[in-house]
C-alpha cells in the first residue's frame, strides 16, 4: 500500500473501533435524552465520544506531527476518569471524596514526564496502559452494590476487572509499539498495534449499555403493572398470571386472600373521593407492612384487594389477614369533613394441586362474598384450613364455610 494514499488499509480496518464508541457514545446520549435524570448516562456518552476522539487521532497520527500521541493519551485519561465518575455516578456514590483524580493527574504527569523529558516510548506506554487499569480498577473497588443488582448489573460488575486484567497484560504489546520519530518512516500499522483492542471496547461498551438499558425499563415495567395510588401491583399483572398453575407439591401450598373494604362507597359519598383515595392509599400500606417478601398483593379495582401467599397454607395467611383487619379497624383517617375509621371482609382458600390462579380465585372469592353476608368486618374460610388441615378441608369445602 503507498503510504502517500490519503486513508491506508489499515487506517481503514481501525475505523471500526471509533466508530463503534460513537454509536455507543450516540446511544448513551439518546438514552440520558429520554431520562435527563441520569446524569450518569450523559457522562457514558463523553466517556466514549472523547475515547473516539482519542482513537482518531492514534489512527491517523503522523510522523512530523510530535504532539498527536500525548493529546491522544491525554484523551484516553479523561475518557477512563469520565467512565469511572459515571459508574460511581449511577450507584450513588460521591465521586468528589474519590481518589480517581489524584490517580487521573498523576497519570497525566507520568505520561508528559515519559515523552517530553525522557522521550521514552515504551514507558510512555506502560503508564497509559496501567493508568487506565488503575483508573476502572479503583472506580471497580467501590461498585459492590452491582453484585446485589440485576444480571445486567452482575455482568457488568465481573466485566471491569476484566478489563482492567487485559489493560494491565496488554501492556508488553503496548510497550512494543514504539512510536515514530520525526522525518522517520511510518509503517501504515504502527499505531494501530498500540490502540485498545476493538473487542474489549465492544465487551465494555455492551455491558454499559445493557446496564443502562435495564435503568430505563425496568421502571418502565414497574409503572405498567403497579396501581400508582396504592403501590400494589394493579388487575393487568393480575390477569397476565390468571392462567399460572400454582401449586406443584402438596407440601408447598400458596394461599390466595381476598379482601374487600365494607361501605366504601359511603365513604366517597360522605366524605369525597379525596378521601376514598386516602383510604386506598391507607389499606395499600397495611397490605405492604403486613405481608412478607415473598407475597404478591393486587389491587384488583375499587376496593378489592387480592394477596397470594407461596408456601403459606390457609392457617398462616388467616394470621396475616387478621393483622391486616385488626390494623385497619385501628386505624382513623382525619379528612376536612371529619374523621372515619374503615373495616374490610376477607375470602381465604388454599390451592390444589395444579391448579390454575383464576380457580383458586373464583373459590376464594365465594368465601369474601360469604363474609360480607355473614356481618362484614371478618374473614372467611373453608372448614379445616383455618386449623391447618387441608385434605380434609379439600373434601368438604363446597359443602359448608366457616367465618372467623
């Protein structure tokens, strides 16, 4: 290839690697655009644009021109500094009590010591190359919480040492580059063998991006299937699982409780919706409080409610609805017009085995309707499984209901 050409071959090929940043770098910036309140993901953004930047200037470094490697090393500093502020960025930690710039500067003093002073290339090299390992590696050390997140997060997590691990063993191939000398020839690859490897940036810059991705959607997700007054998840989740079997073993049964609040349309009528709503809000509290982790909790419109409990039998889950009426009956809304207290009925079933959540439902909501003719303010369920005893409530329970 004539080294005169304007653009060589390999010029050519390494377009790739910056090309790849900037889309990165674009899509970070479409995604800050959609969620301006992650900051975090603008950072990502400059991270990869002044890697591109950088990458650029390598690829068509020339050999009158002194100055072009240490301003694209300058570049590759500030793009680790401005990643590494992003990653702290978006799990909340306070980059300004960080060491990273000390690091980053120290860095930058190395590298203009190693080419200016000593004119020392392989050096030079060697502190890019540790430099930017130092750089993820320090900002890794206090990103713990991935571990806790997502599959997202986890890769993500896993993927910065690594990087690190190949900024660091990188370093002899790095250091062998050895840059070209003013009015000397310059091979067309000569710099190119000294640039990142294009799958480590595709790798980083992939497990960003899902983890930033997963940001953006997951409240997406959340906000599609959770009821905003009372924080529960709202009848679309519910119907979406209508058709799940639950129950595999006997062993391990889920437990569903329906429960719906008494006179509440009185209560809109005498004191307003305001207080309707305040009452939503209230009973969607209690819920959340009385119930464990592992308990989905529904609001299946107006006033009813739905909790499905696995691995509770119908004795545990009268326990809980008990502490969610006893609560409730306790508690006292204070509103313009005055204040009022709120009662609910409640329907309790066990599951069978196999059995579809939309017939565990349809029982149980005979039970909720059987309390509210039985007085209102207590809890109905089958015969024997209030005591536990579910092959022999599951034998009798079409014939008579029992209310607590």
């Amino acid at each position: 290839m004539d080294s005169s050409l304007p653009l060589t071959a390999s010029q050519a090929l390494a377009l790739g690697n910056p090309a790849m940043c900037l889309l990165f770098a674009l899509g970070f910036a479409c995604l800050w655009a959609h969620e301006r309140a992650r900051a975090y993901l603008l950072l990502y953004a400059a991270a990869f644009a002044v890697y591109a930047a950088g990458t650029l200037l390598r690829i068509f470094d020339q050999a009158d021109v002194t100055g072009d490697d240490l301003a694209a090393a300058v570049l590759y500093v500030g793009s680790a500094l401005l990643l590494a502020r992003g990653l702290l960025s978006r799990c909340g930690i306070d980059a300004e009590g960080s060491p990273l710039g000390a690091l980053g500067i120290a860095v930058l003093v190395l590298l203009l010591h190693f080419h200016i002073m000593q004119n020392d290339v392989p050096a030079f090299a060697y502190t890019l190359g540790v430099g930017l390992g130092a750089l993820l590696l320090l900002a890794w050390m206090r990103l713990g919480a991935l571990r806790r997140g997502g599959t997202a997060d986890q890769v993500l997590y896993w993927m910065l040492p690594l990087v690190s691990a190949c900024l660091f063993l990188g370093i002899s191939w790095a250091a062998g580059s050895v840059a070209p000398r003013a009015g000397e020839f310059v091979q067309p690859n000569a710099w190119l063998r000294a640039l990142p490897p294009a799958g480590l940036v595709l790798v980083l810059g992939g497990s960003l991006f899902a983890s930033a991705l997963s940001d953006v959607i997951t409240p997406l997700k959340h906000e599609r299937i959770t009821d905003p007054l009372t924080q529960l998840k709202n009848r679309r989740n519910f119907e979406d699982l209508s058709l799940e079997r639950l129950q595999r073993h006997p062993e391990y049964p889920f437990s569903l409780v329906l429960l719906d609040l008494d006179t509440f349309k009185a209560i809109n009528d005498t004191y307003g919706h305001a207080a309707g709503d305040a009452t939503l809000a209230e009973i969607g509290r209690i819920i959340r409080d009385c119930t464990r982790t592992g308990d989905m909790a529904w609001r299946l419109g107006g006033d009813e409610f739905a909790i499905l409990m696995p691995g509770t039998p119908a004795a545990g889950a009268v326990q809980v609805a008990e502490r969610i009426r006893a609560q409730l009956a306790l508690t006292r809304l204070e509103m313009p017009r005055g204040d009022f207290a709120v009662t609910a009925s409640f329907g309790i079933a066990q599951s069978r085995v196999d059995e579809p959540l939309y017939e565990l439902f349809a029982r149980t909501d005979v039970l909720l309707y059987a309390a509210k003719r039985q007085g209102r303010d207590r809890i109905a369920c089958a015969p024997g499984q209030e005591r536990g005893d579910a092959r022999d409530a599951m034998a009798r329970e079409g014939e008579e209901m029992l209310s607590l």
